[in-house]
C-alpha cells in the first residue's frame, strides 16, 4: 500500500543522512514527490529539514514542497530563509498558493516582498491579495483559456496553440464576449467538430455554472462536487470572468472542512494536533474543557440547593449518570446531524423551525421508550412508584429538551453567522448537563413530597 | 447563491405540475442538470416523482437522474419499471454505476437483469461485480486510453484519434507492454512535443502511482486527494491495467466517508437520517442511546454501593456531574483525534503506544489544571480538605483514564479491522462514565475515612 512506500522513502533518507550520502541524497529528494517529502520532513529534526530543504534543485521544486508541509514545519524553514530565494519561490507559485504563504508570513515580511513584488510588474498577487481568505476570490487562479465570443474556431484554434501551452487545466474554453463577461464555456472536442469557420458564440453552451469572487470557498467546493467539474469559472460583480477553481483545491478544501468541522466539535482545535507536542495540544483542549467545567460547577450549585432532599433519599444521586449520560448523548445526535447537515448543503437555516421540531419529536419518542425502561429498573430496585416516576418523567423531559437545544442551537448559530461547529460542542453539551440535573431533582422534590 | 438556483427550479416545476403543463415541464426538466433534479424531486410526491421521472428523454438521461437520486427515492422508481427500460439505462451507465444500481436492486431482479445482459455480450458489468464493494476494483471505469509502449508517437496519435473519440478522461495516456502491464504514462502535450517517429518507452514517464483493484476506495482516494491527480490507474495482481478511478467519484468518496464517519461518532447512523422520516430517525438512534443507558444502569450501581457513604456526606453527590462530564469531554476529544487522524492517514496502527502515551500524557496535564480548580472550588464551599483532595484527585484519575480509553479504544478496534468511527462513540463513553464514577467514590471513601 502508499504507506509501504512513504515508510522505504522515510528510512532510505534517514540512512542517507547518518551516512551523510549528500550526492545521493540529492537525487532520491529531487525524485520525489513533493506530496512523499513532506511525510518524510514529519520524522526529521528541524536542522535535518533544512539541511534536505537546501538540497532540492530550484525555487519551483522548492517551492511546491513547501506548500505540501506542515505549517509549523513551512513557517521555520521560511523564519530565516535568504528573501531573493524567497522571492524567486513566489514568483514559481500559482498566485492562490502564493497567497497562502504570503499570509503566513509575518506582516512586515511579506509587506517588503510585495513591495518587491510590484516592483518588479508582478501584481496578480496582490489583486488576489485583495480578497478575503477562503473565498473564490483567494482560492482562484487566473491561468485559464478565454476565448472572444465573435472568434471563429480556427482562430480560436490558434489562439491556444500560440498562448496557453502550458495552461493548468486546459480542459474548459471559457467563452467571454467585448467587455469580459463569461457567456459561455466550450471544450477542445467540440472545436474539432465543427467547420473551422464557425463562430463561437454559435456553438457554446451558454448556461455556465460560475460562482463569485466573494462566494465562501466551501460553497465552491460544494458547486464542483455537486456538478463532477473539473474546474468552475470565476466571476466579478460585473460578471467578468477573472479566474478558475480547479478540483484538487476542492479536494483539499472538503477534506479539511470535514476534518475541522469533527474537531472543532470534539473541541479539540481546528487542524490536526497530532504532530503538535504534548503543551501545545493541551493548550488547543484547555478552552472547550474549561466550559464544560463552568457547567459543571453550576450543575453542582443545582444539586447542591437540593442538598436536603438528597440527605433524606441518598439514591436519588445513583441515577444523576444515566439522566446526564442520556441527555448528552442524544443531544451530541441531533448537533452533529445538524452541524453535519449544514456543512454539506443538505439543511438550510430556512428549515430551522421543521428541523427542531423533527428533532423534539424523536427526542420525545426515545424519551418516553428509555423513560419507561429506566423507570422500570427504579421500580424493580427500589419498589418506590413515586422515584420510578420521578426517574421516568425526568428522562423524558431531559431527552426531549436535550434533542432540542442539540438541533436549535447550531442552527441559530448559522444564522447569526457564527460557526456552528465550534460553537455548538461546549454550549450544547454544558446546557443539556445542567437542565438535566435540574429537571431531575426538581420533579423527584415535587412527586416525592420532599 | 447555488441555493436560489435549486430554489426557483424547485418552484417552477411545482407550479408546472400544478398547472399540468407538460410540454413546459418536458423542457425544463430536459435542459437541467441531474445534480439540481435530485435536490427537487426529495420535495415531490411518490407519484410526482414518477411523473416527472416519466418525461424525461432517453435512457441515457434517466440513467444520469437515477444515481444523483437519494436511495429510497432511486428505489421506488427502480421497484415497478419496466425491464427492459431498466436495461437499457444499465447499458447507458458508467460500469461502477452501473454495478452500484445493480447492488441496490433486489437479488432476484439483479440476477436476471446480468444474465439478460450476458446475453447481449455485456459482459464488462458482471467483470466488475466480482470485486468486493468499495474496492478500487469496483469504482474504475474500464473507459481509458492505454497504448503499447513499443508504438511510435504518430502511431499513438492515429489510435487515439481512431478509437477513443469519447473516453471519459483523456488526460493521461497510460502505457502498457506486450501484456498488458502498466508501465508508464503519458499526456497528449508530450505528445506534440515530440518528433513522430519516437518510441513511446522513450519518452514516457516510468514511476506511474497506481493502486490495485481490492485497494479499499478510501486509500484509492486519499492517494488521489495526495497527489492531485484527475485520475489513477488501477491494476490486478500480475500489475496488468484494467482501470481507472477518476476525481469526481473520488470527491463523493471523501465527502460521503466524513460525513459518515462525523455520524457514526455521534451514533447517529451511517448515512443522511435528515431526510429520514422522524420513525426512521428514532430508530437508527436508539442502539446507540442503549448502550449509554446500560453504561448508566452500571454507574448507578456503582454510586448504589456506595450508598452508605452518600447518606453520611450528601454532598458527594454534587460533584458527580463536573467528574463525569470532563472525563467525557476529554474522552472524546481524544478518541475523536485518532478517529479521524485514521482515517485521513495521519495515524497509523502501529504508532499505537507513541500516540496513547501522549495523550495520557495530555490528560494528566489537564487533570491536574482542572483538579486543582475543582478542588480549591470544594475547598472553598465546604472547608473539608479531605472531600476537595478527594475530588481533586478524582478529577486528575477520570480525566487520565478517560485520554486513555478514548486513544486506546480507536486503535484497538481499527488493529482488529473494526470501524473505529461506529465502535468508539458508546464504548468509549460508556466505560468512561462507569470508570470516572468509581474513581471518584472509592478515593473519597478512602480520605474521606467512612
């Protein structure tokens, strides 16, 4: 599998390395793919991660590799990086990846390289600049095929054999008319089909999927998932083609939304900590833990004002884990399908109100069903029908409210534009643990004439 | 945005349906995308869907719309069409999704469609039915271009042109031997780069990645999303070339194992319950619900035993609910990390000790932060230094096992091929919340000097 190979490529190198086989070292790095190199600078010391960094020929290999490492990684070898080789690596770059590591830099850094970018009549990357991160706009790149409408397929023919040898994805001919606008879109194999005198409007399909500088790059992703593109076009407010999205930054961008929208749940960061060490992973979990530690403590001042009751029915507290336990995990349920649901465009936030409701009923259904087995295993225990029925009716109560809070609470975070994956996990679950509680003790003080 | 897209779609086809303007209806649903037919037809009624599903043209369309379908709309429509209909679209579809449809029919009606197909002398479809499900053998399309390495480049250039006017995905040109084995690959620019009368195995490039037909679709994916490739070739065992596994059906590969894996965590079922029925719903989430509830019915005897203790210091109780949930919270984080660093790759079994030692290492940690505040909480309410170093030390022991159990588990179930993501949510907080419960009585029994 991949794997084997990753693991020859990573002893190989180290081998290398001890030996200090500098020439063929050069040679197995220049091979590489940049994709491999990185898992290997993983398992490397940060002198050895420069030292094979030097190593590889050219600002462009040079280059690719860093995009493919690990931020923390990129960030040192860049720290004290010679700024003309710099340079030289950003002018390689597609300007979307450009951008990227132009935005990791510190701001008086890259600052000076822009400048000297300008200078130098480089200034694509700067109007990418302009756009906000992870919009179409930052995650475009403006090497695509744009042909005049009014053209005719020879010319046409010509115009891509003289300009865009070495264009990324040649695949989609962009039609646009005078004044830029994207009118229509056209591939190579339709050119060949028709007499070379044919106009291209007469040809083109006009009903092009495009999205907009502004559009949020997960929309993006969606767009060329949905519709099994290749790459979608770019469009500004005035409808002027002036960029693609291609579908390996798709790939990247769905896989690492998924993976930030299950961490962020879990609360433990955005990115992945499994290369980070042991601090700076307890200092990524320390936050989402400290909420759940609020509700804690407020769920033991909850109990606490009950103290009286618990005195006289000490096992009233054996049951505090099954109506928490029960509550959290239905809720964990209905927030995740919901986060879930709309992180992939298959719940609106117009759907809110059918949502919640759905949820309260399934919570309510599944209330009732464990309400009345628990309940029964009160009853059994205790032959106490007042706690059997303080521990059924508490269950019921705690699952439904729980479902709710679970499905409304993310759901009312999208619409106030906050991100329903970080803020749902420590809300929804610190909530549900204190309602519980209270639900509990408040119904066993009422029914059993505490 | 997309959304207003499917929006007006949606409203125009049920105003034409109201208004039972067929032709109108014919040509809306003719000209739209099948991705934005299946968000409209979730919307429609049974018989609706059969309507529309009725206009529109041709196999090859009503192929197209089928596998955009969600499943139990697909299979209503699949239940009482006619057969022969049925073979026609079969014969229209890509062969994985043609293999897929088949999969989904019933067992007798899918034996009979492949012996019809047989007869026909389609026997591509039954070729890919003998993989297993979700293996690079069952995703590829058997529609590439592969050349013989000993053809010159003008011979090549004259096979493509002649045989392969409409291969799905014409960007790399793979060569094989007199066997048909892989041993390289090409692309039409380098083609054209060259003088005609050279030997393909002159130019071509040797280190192809490619992956074998019982690779499971998830590393077939991930080696794509790793290499941003439109496309890899798949290889039997004797590494002759009998497919491809192209981009799109690798997005919807990613797409849909996050999501899955998101869901399973929650025990909230496999795929979408959001379109679900709120019966269908309830009924994929109680398993899960019960294995808390039995995790609850321990922990609650687990706190019964230790009645006596409770009846003495009532107050014991209060600080289940802090004990419990952070043991929870750190649980998850830490089985939620290496859920999905397996499944991304960046976890591997045999890291196992590395990566449960550091996460131990992280709940220590952060069990001593949090002890110590929990603790000096106790402290202050109740002024008995035996209960708050009780709870303390609770915290720190619930919070280290729970990192344990919840890195530990994860792997334990993926080193014996079980599904961490489907295993690891109920097991692993249900053994925390007994643990965590115990913990805290059997410390407090002990200081506490009941």
């Amino acid at each position: 599998m991949s794997n084997d190979r990753n693991r020859i490529l990573v002893e190989s190198i180290k081998r290398l390395l001890r030996r200090g086989a500098t020439s063929h070292l050069t040679k197995i790095l220049n091979m590489a793919h940049a994709a491999d190199l990185s898992i290997v600078f993983r398992s490397l010391s940060r002198s050895n991660q420069k030292r094979l960094f030097d190593l590889i020929d050219g600002p462009e290999k040079k280059g690719h590799l860093l995009m493919e490492l690990d931020e923390d990684i990129l960030l040192d070898l860049v720290e004290d990086m010679d700024m003309d080789l710099l340079m030289e690596i950003l002018e390689e770059l597609a300007e979307d990846d450009a951008a990227d590591l132009l935005s990791l830099l510190p701001e008086e850094k890259a600052d000076l390289l822009l400048k000297k970018m300008k200078e130098k009549g480089l200034e694509d990357l700067e109007d990418i600049l302009k756009y906000d991160e992870e919009t179409a706009g930052r995650i475009m790149v403006t090497d695509f095929i744009a042909l005049k409408q009014d053209m005719t397929v020879k010319e046409a023919i010509e115009h891509i054999q003289k300009e865009h040898q070495d264009v990324e994805m040649p695949f989609y001919l962009y039609v646009v008319d005078e004044y830029g606008r994207l009118v229509g879109v056209s591939s190579l194999r339709q050119l060949v089909l028709v007499p070379p005198e044919t106009q291209l409007k007469e040809i083109i399909t006009t009903d092009v999927i495009s999205v907009q500088t502004h559009w949020d790059q997960e929309e993006v992703a969606r767009i060329v998932a949905r519709y099994d593109f290749l790459a979608v076009p770019v469009v500004d407010e005035s409808h002027r083609l002036v960029g693609i999205v291609t579908v390996d930054d798709v790939i990247d961008i769905l896989r690492r939304e998924a993976t930030e929208d299950i961490l962020k749940m879990a609360g433990a960061g955005e990115e992945f900590v499994e290369t980070k060490s042991v601090f700076k992973s307890t200092r990524i979990r320390l936050p989402w833990l400290f909420a759940s530690c609020v509700g804690g403590i407020i769920a033991f001042f909850v109990i606490g004002h009950f103290e009286g009751e618990l005195t006289q029915f000490a096992y009233l507290a054996a049951f505090i884990p099954v109506i928490m336990g029960m509550g959290g995990n239905i809720g964990t349920q209905s927030s995740t399908i919901v986060v879930r649901g709309l992180a992939t465009g298959r719940l609106h936030i117009r759907d809110i109100w059918r949502v919640v409701f759905k949820e309260l009923a399934v919570g309510l259904i599944l209330g009732v069903v464990y309400g009345v087995f628990i309940g029964t295993v009160a009853q059994v225990r205790f032959s106490t029908m007042a706690l059997a029925v303080s521990v059924g009716l508490a269950l019921i109560c705690s699952m439904s409210v729980a479902a709710l809070i679970g499905s409304f609470v993310p759901m009312a975070f999208a619409r106030f534009h906050i991100d329903p994956a970080v803020a749902t996990g420590p809300f929804v679950t610190t909530s549900i643990d204190i309602v519980s509680v209270f639900f509990y003790f408040q119904i066993a003080t009422v029914l059993l004439g505490i």
